[in-house]
C-alpha cells in the first residue's frame, strides 16, 4: 500500500469503529499492518477492533506492540490493562494500570480499572481497596466504585461500612440490583418491611434485564425470610432459582456420569512412588462443595501464625488442564500414563505458582471448589500435601446452595434435584478419597467443628503437622480478605452451632427430603 492508501484505510477504519462497525475496522486495517506491523496508529485500532469484538487476546498484543512508541498515553495503558485481565495475566495487567494511574492521576477510570485488576487478589486488597476510594475521591457518584469498595469491606468484615456503601447506592439508583443483592450477600443484615417493598419495585420496573431481575429474586427471598414470610421467601426462591438455570444451562446426566467415570479410574489407579514424599507438606488443600463451612474452616487455619489462607485459588485446575492440553485428554485418559517425573513436575509447577502464597507464613490453604474432584490427582502431584474434606448436613447444604446466587462454575445449584445429585456425587467421591487415601485425608464434619472446635482443631492441626494455637479459636479477630462474599461476615462472628434453617421451610423441603433418602445421603 501506498502511504495515502494506508492513510485512507486507517482513516476508514476509524469511521468504521465510530459506527460500531468492529469487524470492517479490522479488515481495513489487515492490508496496512501487513506492510507496516509497526505502525502505532493501526496497531492501536486494530487492538480497539479487536477489543470491540471480543479478542481482548489480539488487543492486548496490538496494544503492547504499540505501547513503545507511544510511553506516556495512559488511554493505551488503560486498554492494554483491561485486555491483560481480561485474559487472566493480572499481575501483568496491575502492572500496566500502575502505570496509567502515574501519567493520569486524576483519572477515575483509570483507578477504577486498577481496582478491577486487583479486587480478585487477597494478597493486593489493600491496594484495590485504596484505588476505589480514589476513584470516589475523583467521581463521587461512580457507582461502580461504591459498589466494589463496598464488597471490600464485607470481605474484610467491616459490616458497618460495607452497608453504608451499598446503601449509599441505593440512595443514588433506589432499584440498583447488585447493591441489594450486596446487602442480601452480607447475611447478617436484617431486612425491614421497607427493604422488601423497595426490591419488589425494583423487579417491577419496566426494562429491569434478565441478569438484575435474577439478582433481586435472590435479595427479595433473604428479606422476606426476614420478615419471617418463608412461604412466599421459597416461591421466590423457586422462581429466581429455575429463571437462573435456564441461563447457566446445566445438564446433570453427562456431569454425574463424568463423576463415575472419576470414581472408576481412581479405584484403578495406583500412583509410582514419589520420587520426594515430602513436596507438598505446605500445602492444606480443603475440599468441599460451596455453602459447607469451608470458609468458616480457612479461616480458622489462617489465623495460625504459621498459615496463609489463599481462598478459592485455581492453580491446581490449572495445572492439571496444561497437562491435560499438551496430552490431548484429561487427568482419567493420562494418570496412568504418568511417570513419577511427570507427577513431580506438575506438583513443582503447582508450587511456583503459588509461592507468593508462602512468602510470609509457610504453610497454605487452598480451598478451591473443584478440588474434592481431583484428590488423588491431587496427591499424586504433591504426596506430602494435606487434604481435608469438609461435609455438612445434606438438606442443609443443599437449602444453602438454593437460597445463593452464585456467579461462577455453580450451575447444579439452581434446582434441587441437581443439588441432591451433586451432594450424592460429592460424597461418593469423599468416601473414595477416605478409602484410598487414609493417612493423607481429614474427614471433617461442619456441625462437629461448631459443635466442639477445639478438640476437631486440635486433632486438625496434627493432622497437618502444625502445633495447636489459640489464635485458631479466635478467628473471628483475624484481619485477612475472605473472597467468599456469602461467608465473608459470618466468619467474623463467634461460632453459632445453630445455622441450620431447613426446619423454618418445613413441608416445603419435603420433595428434596426424599430425593435424598433416594441417593442414600439423607
């Protein structure tokens, strides 16, 4: 191309974008960058292109290639920031808005994008909750500031402010779904009649989308359970539960039949020695299904001076789906294909990537919900690891799943067929894992650790080689970041051997009642 073509195109291109026109952007710009894989102001319109329709991994290569030439445009570090995390390399992504925050300080969007990086790090809390206030300093009616500074709060148990900060948005947006749903995800808030009547105009309105909709089913149930309408709180529920379903699309028969595939090959399975028996021995990984008392379990782990809580990491799904990659099947077609070298090497890819996890304290939590799935794999990798699995009555987690709105890889939650079938799959494989592998495995039931937890504490902690301490009684003190937002204030409490809530729904638990006693779980 000529250099008036090329400044035709790009010219084009960028009326094209303006139109919202993404895909004839990026066709324009093709030919140019082909001649010129250089040039700064194709490769940022090409990375805006690509941006628009999706590829955040094309934009953030247009963007980085781009950024030499062009050092000091926070606008491009912005973008480049916002496609590295939307790719996972949040680090990398911090990094960058770091950077845009410096040359544009007075940038709101700048800072927000900064928090958004890294809100989803316990480690960086701090920091992501310092950019919020930032950004409300700069834009004090910046909703979406208030609503994640508020988050922050509930997640360091600051109840009071939290609230506030929810309730400052409602006062802004009175029909704003994700600040009622924040409020409803405290669970130590109660509702007042007003509360109820303000959720239900909300989902009343005219043009309220299906995702905010869903969100206000979930907060109205909690505050009509409030008001002691359990009744109408479960009609609720129902609705909001199978509205939420449809979205996410679950199909229980292939999911249970993977599981008994699982259960088979791991019954085949016999791992090679360990070539070092130990790797591992600081790792505690805490296997459960949501809503069972594993944070409440973290949480006490953590407040040990020699442990770190990591929350619901995913390192280890990651690993195991690398491998899973590069070998063309997953963890059943290949664990009997590995060598000891191979099971060691995965396990020390593990560690590197959780090291910062171990930086202050030496030994780590990890509670990932997947993980009761991969035990063996798990210990496979890193022999010297502790598992410990946590159960809790089946109706009562099952009632807890129901009554949450979860936002990610929860889909059986919706209906409580599935959840039955999840708790019965759950516990086939809990009760394989005991089985198989008896000195590496914590059986650990919900209503014994409330029930009496310091002696469940202190054999739980031998169990994981660690000295019994105090500090695990007083968790409810300790200043750590819980990422679990339905847990994050309950575990500042005291202990309360009494959550249980399916008595208060009676009969109407009845068809989940029998659907348990069918799976043999009840």
């Amino acid at each position: 191309m000529t250099p008036a073509e090329q400044a035709a195109a790009i010219a084009a291109a960028q009326a094209a974008l303006k139109a919202g026109q993404a895909t004839r952007a990026a066709s324009l710009l093709a030919p140019v960058l082909a001649g010129q894989p250089q040039n700064t102001q194709a490769l940022m319109l090409m990375g805006a292109a690509a941006q628009a329709q999706g590829d955040q991994q094309t934009a953030a290569d247009c963007f980085a290639r781009a950024l030499p030439s062009r050092p000091a445009d926070a606008a491009l570090h912005i973008r480049l920031g916002i496609a590295l995390h939307v790719t996972g390399r949040r680090e990398q992504a911090a990094q960058v808005l770091r950077k845009a925050c410096e040359l544009a300080p007075r940038s709101a969007l700048a800072w927000f994008d900064l928090g958004e990086a890294l809100k989803g790090d316990a480690q960086h809390i701090g920091e992501a909750r310092a950019a919020y206030a930032r950004v409300l300093a700069l834009a004090p009616r910046h909703v979406g500031a208030r609503l994640a500074l508020a988050r922050i709060e509930a997640g360091l148990g600051d109840v009071v402010a939290a609230e506030r900060g929810f309730r400052e948005v409602l006062r802004l947006d009175p029909s704003n779904a994700w600040a009622w749903f924040g409020l409803s995800d405290l669970n130590v808030l109660h509702f007042s009649a007003d509360d109820v009547a303000g959720m239900q105009h909300a989902r009343a309105r005219h043009g309220v989308d299906t995702r905010e909709y869903n969100l206000l089913g979930f907060a109205l149930a909690k505050a009509l359970e409030d008001q002691g309408d359990y009744a109408q709180a479960f009609a609720v529920l129902k609705v909001a539960n199978a509205h939420w379903r449809r979205h996410v699309g679950w199909d229980a028969a292939p999911e249970h039949a993977r599981i008994k595939t699982v259960a088979v090959a791991a019954q085949d399975f016999t791992p090679p020695a360990p070539l070092d028996p130990s790797l591992g021995s600081e790792v505690i990984f805490i296997a459960s299904l949501p809503r069972s008392g594993s944070t409440l379990l973290e949480h006490m782990l953590a407040s040990h001076p020699r442990v770190e809580g990591a929350n619901e990491i995913d390192d280890l799904r990651q690993v195991l789906a690398d491998e899973s990659r590069r070998r063309g099947g997953g963890p059943v077609q290949w664990m009997q294909q590995a060598t000891a070298q191979d099971w060691q090497r995965l396990g020390r890819q593990y560690l590197q990537r959780t090291v910062r996890w171990r930086g202050v304290h030496p030994v780590m939590t990890d509670k990932n919900l997947d993980t009761w799935q991969w035990v063996n794999v798990a210990l496979a990798m890193l022999p010297g690891a502790h598992v410990v699995i946590v159960h809790r009555d089946a109706l009562e987690t099952c009632l807890a799943c129901f009554r949450q709105r979860f936002e990610q890889r929860s889909e059986f939650a919706y209906d409580l067929d599935d959840l039955a079938g999840r708790y019965a799959d759950f516990m086939q494989l809990a009760r394989l894992w005991r089985e198989l592998c008896p000195r590496r495995v914590f059986d650990l039931a919900y209503e014994d650790l409330v029930r009496a937890p310091e002696p469940v504490l202190r054999r739980l902690l031998a169990f994981c080689g660690l000295p019994f301490d105090a500090a695990c009684l007083d968790f409810q003190h300790a200043r750590r970041s819980v990422m679990s937002g339905p847990s994050a204030a309950q575990v500042r409490a005291p202990l309360n051997p009494n959550t249980g809530r399916a008595a208060r729904y009676g009969a109407l638990l009845e068809p989940l009642r029998r659907r348990l006693r069918e799976l043999g779980v009840a």
